[in-house]
C-alpha cells in the first residue's frame, strides 16, 4: 500500500486517509468522441471504472464514496443516451444485488427517485434492504441519481416546512446539524475531499450543502481513463492541504 496512506504521520487523522470522497464521474462522453465511439460506449467504460475505484476505495479502508451518476439537468440528453445510462445502472444494480453481501458492500441512493422507472426503483429498494443487513461500519457507496445539489436542499426544506405547519417542529428548532438531517446524505459525514475529472472546474449542482469545507481535486483525465494511480494523487494532494475550516493555523 502507498505511503501516502498510513496514518500515524504526525499531523494525524487531519492528514490521514479521506473517510468519506465525493466523485463527479464527468468525462464519458469526451472519451468515446475522441475514439470514434457512440457517446454510450464512454458511459459503458465509465461504469466499469466505477466499480474499479469503489473496490479500491473499499480496500484502502476509505468508509464512503459518494459518485455522481446522473443530475437532475442530465435529462435534457437524447432519450437514446437517458435510456443508455439507465439500462447500465440496472444491470449493476442486478449484479450488486448479487454480490453486496458477500462483499460486505452497502449501497445506498441520493437524488429524487420518483421519475425514476419502476423497475430501477424497485431494484434500489432491495439494495436499500440488503445494506440495511450489513454492519455500519462496513464500506458504502452512494450514488447520485437523478440529484441536484439545490432539488435536495429544496425537498429537504419542503418537509421541514410541512412537519412545522403539522405543528410537529418549530422554525427555531433548524440548525444545521437538524437540517443535514432531512438531506439525503443524513448520517453521513460529509466528503473531505471530492474530486472531478475531465478538466471541467465546476461542481455541476453537487452535493452544494455538503461541500462547504471540502477539498477539491481537478484533473483532465476523462472519467473512463481514471485508475487508482489517479486516485492516489487526489488523495495525496488532499494530504498535503492546511484544513483551517476559519480558524488560524497554531
Ligand atoms: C458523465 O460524462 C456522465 C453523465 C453526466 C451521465 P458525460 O456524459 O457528461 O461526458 P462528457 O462531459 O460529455 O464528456
Ligand atoms: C455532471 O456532469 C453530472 C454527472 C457527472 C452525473 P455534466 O457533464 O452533466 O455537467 P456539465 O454539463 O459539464 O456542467
Ligand atoms: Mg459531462
């Protein structure tokens, strides 16, 4: 294992090992043009290092990845490439429902998932049930589908709202440990570091409450190109970061 990884460095757990990474898997589409491929090929080869990089993030002890799948804008694609990513999310889906257990990995999904077909639903839910079966402790991939980072904070405050106008809580009750808690991440700390590919520098309506004290790692290489050794590098330069969070360095 690199060294970038230990961590009894003196700097401590501040410099160690991210517990939770956030990933904007950006980038498919690029690689398949450049190769002369349909756009689907790219969404294909990104899928695969998907599951590439949650292994390995699941091996070097990393406890979260959260990756962005599909955004709430990504509907205005052809119906050919929606219909393309969906049709590989539920093939991954069958197989995880598969293989989860006995790979101790849990699976969990952030995003609206009503306009999402039957189907897939349906499929989330089991992965929802058999990730409940497993041990906290045990690694999680969440993926953003059909997410926004503004569609979540909106649904977030649309329940708090109803459950003030049911008389069930007071507007003076919200903080912000009580409003993360209607988020889709509830319960999940948030990522220390999130990473986006394929050159572009900008978040893109992702994870925007969570991200407040994030670190950020860009870099050009297309989301299907994207191997350990690249992860490795966002995780070192994360390492390397002075996290004040406001304060003054001692
Ligand atoms: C990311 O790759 C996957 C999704 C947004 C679904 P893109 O499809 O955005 O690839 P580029 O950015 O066009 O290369
Ligand atoms: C962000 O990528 C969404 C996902 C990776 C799922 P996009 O390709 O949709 O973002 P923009 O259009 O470049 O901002
Ligand atoms: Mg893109």
């Amino acid at each position: 294992m690199a060294e970038v990884f230990k961590m009894s460095d003196k700097a401590g757990q501040a410099k160690g090992l991210p517990r939770h990474i956030a990933i904007i898997m950006d980038g498919n589409g690029r690689w398949a043009t450049k190769r002369g491929l349909p756009r689907t090929a790219g969404h294909k080869a990104g899928a695969e290092t998907f599951r590439r990089i949650a292994t390995y993030c699941k091996n070097i002890g990393v406890q979260y990845l959260t990756v962005y799948a599909f955004s709430t804008e990504n509907w205005k694609r052809s119906a050919d490439e929606v219909g393309a990513i969906m049709g590989l999310l539920k093939k991954y889906l069958l197989e995880a429902v598969d293989t989860m257990e006995k790979d101790h990995i849990r699976l969990h999904f952030f995003g609206d998932m009503t306009p999402i077909s039957p189907e897939l639903r349906a499929l989330a839910h089991e992965t929802d049930e058999i990730s409940a079966h497993l041990p906290e402790g045990d690694f999680q991939a969440n993926v953003c589908l059909n997410y926004g980072g503004r569609d979540e904070i909106l649904r977030a405050v649309r329940e708090f709202s109803a459950q003030c106008a049911a008389g069930e809580k007071r507007p003076e009750d919200l903080d912000e440990a009580l409003f993360s808690s209607y988020l889709d991440s509830r319960g999940i700390p948030d990522p220390e570091l999130i990473i986006r590919p394929s050159g572009e520098l900008r978040l893109s309506n992702f994870l925007l409450w969570q991200c407040a004290y994030s670190e950020f790692y860009f870099t050009d290489a297309l989301w299907p190109d994207f191997d350990e050794a690249e992860l490795d590098r966002a995780i070192a330069s994360y390492q390397k970061r002075d996290r004040r969070f406001g304060g003054v360095k001692k």
